[in-house]
C-alpha cells in the first residue's frame, strides 16, 4: 500500500493569496470525461474530455513525464486498487469513465529502460500497477534505422539479412510507424508518445509532416475512449514549430520550474496554456499556475496554487 499524507480537497493556497472559494469545478454533461487521477487537478477540472490529444510541455525534469506516469498509475488503480484510486481522485465530482490499458509508445527507449526509471523513481506499487497494465511499443528500429547508430545498439535487425520486424515495416519513417502503432492500439486506452522530442530533432523528419500527424490523430482520437499524451521538451525545435504544435492539439499543459526571491529552492510548476473544455468551466480565479511536488511515494500531486 503507498503511503502519503492527507490532504485537503481544495488546492493549498499561499497565505498572502485573497482568493475566495468561488464557484465549484463542475463537470462538462455533455461529454464523457475521464479523469487524469493527478490530485487536486481533477477536482479542480473535472478531468478531459474522452479523445482528447494533450501535450505535455515543459523544461528538462520539470514534471511532464512524471505527470503521465502518474497518471497511467493512478488510473490503472481503479481496477487494482479502488480504494486508493478514490483517494487520489478526492473530491472530483465524475461520474468518470476509464481507459482499459496504457500503451507507452517509445520513439528511442526501449521497455526495459522505461520500466527501471519507473523503478528507481518510485515506490510501493507504483512499477507493479504498472507493468501489469501496460502494453509497449519500441519504435526505435525505425527511429534508429539509416543513421549512425548501430544496429546492435538499437536492437536493430541488418538490412543485409531480414530488414526490420513485419509489424514496424512502412515507407514513411518513424513518423508513420508512429501513426500506425497509435492507429492499432489506440482504442479505449491511455496512450502515451515518448516522445515528439525524438522526432522533431531528427533532421530526415520534416516538421510539416509530424504536424499533419498530430492533426490527424486529434480527429482519430474522437472516435476513442481514452487520452492521447504526448511528451515534448521545451526549447527543442524553433518558436513557429512550437506554436503550430499547439495549435494541432487539444489541451497543453506547460511545466516549468519556477524561482523567487522568497525562495531558497526551485519549485516546479504546471499552467494550462490551452484547453476550450477545462478553461470554459474552471473557476477564473484559479486560471493560475498550479505548484506541483514529485515524490516518491505518491508521484507527481498538486500542493499550492499562485496567480500568475
């Protein structure tokens, strides 16, 4: 069982902040919503709306990945563990539905790298939950596949003697593997893209065509009863490109770590930048910058808000 101290229902506020309870978070009737299971966020949004595609946008080590690991995790303990998937849900309203699995699509990393972060970073039963849930997708022989990398490294097969695996051969690149895998295990699950990063430095990657990809996975992804994240690190590929990745998406959620004179430390920090069904309902005053901790014990939580 995870350990981690109570909390309140209500985000934690800075003392200095004059911010009344304003009207509840509420959640959207006419569309089906399912729940991120990162406290107080759905409390606070009601959780997203089923299909969408959310960019998970931040500076190195700021929390993105962090923030859909714990996700998958806690959602997953609707089934393992309800007990505790309810305390991690608090008070969001619902009523919620969920994914059936996570699919973890990685570009470069392969299962076994992914699985002893997830070990060394977190506690209990977080690996467990986990592995029992999840179905994963090493793209990396087409990621790796006609670059300096050799093929040993990357699991690659010789194009001398067999070429790549049946269920990775396609004309398009990695770009349109990764099309293909999402098409294929896409459904009622929790999909996860490790990561856009990889793609959009990789010079034989045109950034026009992993932008159309994303336009088309945002209309796919309707049809499904799931959520579509995708990881991508700030600063990576120019301003213009960022933009235009934004506007291909949903919801964007952007991490960053944050400093003040106040503060001896960093704090690490998530802002909605863009989502039409949580901002519409979600209270003006907390239109703000959400604080957020990592632990090890109960990844990545809510614990004080600011205005920004």
């Amino acid at each position: 069982m995870i350990q981690t101290a109570p909390r309140s229902p209500r985000p934690y506020l800075y003392p200095t902040q004059a911010v009344g309870p304003g009207p509840e978070p509420r959640a959207v009737s006419s569309s089906a919503r399912v729940p991120t299971g990162v406290p107080d966020f759905d409390y606070l949004t009601g959780g997203l709306p089923t299909g969408t595609v959310v960019l998970l946008f931040g500076e190195a080590g700021a929390g993105h990945q962090e923030f859909a690991l714990t996700s998958a995790v806690h959602l997953m303990m609707n089934y393992d563990d309800p007990v505790l998937h309810r305390f991690y849900l608090g008070s969001a309203p619902g009523p919620f539905v969920y994914p059936e699995g996570v699919v973890y699509l990685s570009t470069s990393r392969s299962e076994a790298q992914v699985m002893a972060e997830v070990r060394s970073a977190f506690e209990g039963s977080y690996p467990e939950v986990l592995s029992r849930h999840l179905k994963f997708q090493d793209l990396s022989p087409n990621y790796f596949a006609d670059t300096v990398v050799p093929s040993t490294w990357a699991s690659v097969p010789s194009p001398l003697l067999s070429g790549p695996p049946a269920h990775l051969k396609t004309d398009g690149g990695p770009v349109r593997a990764l099309a293909d895998a999402v098409d294929q295990e896409g459904g009622k699950n929790l999909v996860i893209v490790d990561s856009l990063t990889d793609l959009l430095v990789r010079p034989s990657i045109e950034a026009s065509d992993l932008l159309t990809l994303l336009k088309g996975l945002r209309r796919r992804a309707k049809e499904w009863n799931g959520v579509v994240y995708l990881l991508l690190s700030q600063g990576v590929a120019p301003a213009a490109v960022e933009q235009a990745v934004f506007d291909s998406v949903d919801c964007v959620l952007h991490f960053s770590w944050t400093t003040s004179p106040n503060r001896s430390h960093r704090q690490r920090s998530m802002l909605i930048e863009k989502s039409m069904p949580v901002l519409a309902h979600l209270p003006a005053e907390y239109h703000g910058r959400f604080v957020i901790r990592v632990n090890a014990a109960s990844g990545l939580v809510t614990t004080q808000y600011e205005r920004v």
